[in-house]
C-alpha cells in the first residue's frame, strides 16, 4: 500500500526552517533533503537557490514539499499551503485547531503575514542592500522607526487582547504562529527593531517558539538559520 511520507526540500538560513519546525511538532515521519545556498562569490545567483534546488521543481525555492505517494507525490511550493496541507492531513488531534479552532483569527494573521508584513520586511530588506536610500522612503523613515513597523504593534496587540496561553492561537502553536516565526525572526536577526525594548510580548513569544523541542530538533536537523547572512549595503547617499 502506497505511504503518504512527505519529502521536503529544505535550504539553509531560509523560510523552510519553519517548515521544520511543522514537522516536528506534527511528530510524523518524513524525508528531508537539503540543500545549501549558492556561496556569496558565485558569480551569476550569490546567496540564490543551488542548482540542486533549482532542478527540484518549476519554482526552485525553498520550501518544496512534495506529498506522499498516497496523496499523489504532488509538489507544494508555497510555505502556507505546505502548513495547511501538512496540518490538514496529519493533525489528526486537532491541536492546531483548524478543524474546530478560531480559524478565522488564524486566516487573519496568516494574511497581515503574507501581506502587510512581507511587504515592509521587503522594503526593509531593499534598504538594507542600497536599492532603496532614506530619500526614498518618505514620511515612514527610518526602517526602524515605530511607525513604519506599525505591522509590529498589530502583532504585540493580537498578542496581548488574543487567546491565553502564550501563543498567537492560544496554548498550542498554530498555522499562524508557525507562519510568523520566519518574519519575526527576520526583523530580530537583521536588527530592523528592539523588540525586547519596543514589542516585549513579540519577544517573549519568539523565545517560548525556540524553547520548543520541535523546534530544537527542526534547528538539529537544518543547516543553520542565519538570516542576517545577506549582508547590509551602506547608505551612499
Ligand atoms: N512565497 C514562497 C517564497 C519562497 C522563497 O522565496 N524562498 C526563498 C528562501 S527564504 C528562496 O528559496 N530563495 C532562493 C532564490 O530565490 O533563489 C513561500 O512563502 O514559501
């Protein structure tokens, strides 16, 4: 009979990191290949996908999960329909709770996720390579400036007024918080905000996430997760 063991395509010092860590607290077995980022003096993709990566599938990123034969071996190239299908499919406790949870407030952070706070952390990431200059960016400067990461407070508010228990879905991690740990680590690692001075309940979410023995087992089996190994351009102008 056909198994439904899923394989992912995981790469260093990326998003996939919180695939992982999904991973590990569904507790399922899975196959995990991973690659490593081209090296910064490549000459044509510095820091891009390997060629590893790039012939895995049509969109070459990381993550790629690619489902169990019983489920057709049918790849996934999105970090949030990875989440849903995998929690979808072997969540059978519901302990993410997107059977009979809140799942409206998960959608919800799913999307200043994927919206709102993927669009600042973009513009974030384009100062810190010299593509965007502080003339630039208007009224909102500096990066680091409260107001142009008022996705930040938005966050510390659900945080503070959502369910108990320390997680943004309550007393068990869900599809949201697992989606928010790669973003929250960015603007941790890249310095774009104080959060222990400025978003403490942010703070103290993203340390009980690393507490996790899935996510230490997910960091065990990775190849490293330095997000600030892009390197910062200076301000020439
Ligand atoms: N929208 C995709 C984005 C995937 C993505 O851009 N992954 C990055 C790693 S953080 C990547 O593989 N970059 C390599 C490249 O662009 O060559 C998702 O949410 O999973």
């Amino acid at each position: 009979m056909a198994d439904n063991k899923p394989t992912l395509h995981h790469m260093n010092c990326s998003q996939s990191q919180r695939i992982l860590w999904l991973l590990e607290e569904l507790n399922i077995e899975y196959n995990l290949i991973s690659h490593e980022r081209n090296p910064p003096d490549h000459p044509t993709r510095p820091y891009h996908s390997p060629p590893s990566l790039v012939a895995a599938g049509h969109y070459g990123k990381a993550p790629l999960l690619i489902t169990g034969a019983k489920d057709g071996s049918r790849p996934i190239p999105e970090s949030s329909a990875i989440a849903t299908y995998l929690i979808r499919t072997f969540d059978t406790e519901d302990k993410f709770g997107l059977k009979n949870g809140d799942w409206i407030r998960d959608e919800t952070l799913v999307s200043i996720n994927s919206t709102t706070f993927n669009h600042v952390s973009i513009q974030a990431l384009m100062f810190d390579w010299g593509v965007l200059k502080a003339n630039d960016a208007g009224p909102n400067f500096p990066s680091s400036g409260k107001g142009y990461w008022s996705v930040l407070g938005d966050l510390e508010y659900e945080l503070k007024n959502g369910p108990k228990g320390g997680y943004f879905m309550g007393e068990h991690p869900g599809r949201a918080d697992i989606m928010l740990e790669f973003q929250i680590a960015m603007v941790k690692q890249r310095n774009w905000a104080d959060l222990k001075t400025d978003y403490p309940l942010l703070d103290a979410w993203l340390e009980r996430v690393y507490a996790r023995d899935a996510w230490k087992r997910g960091m065990a089996k990775g190849n490293g997760y330095d997000l600030s190994m892009f390197p910062k351009i200076p301000e020439r102008r």
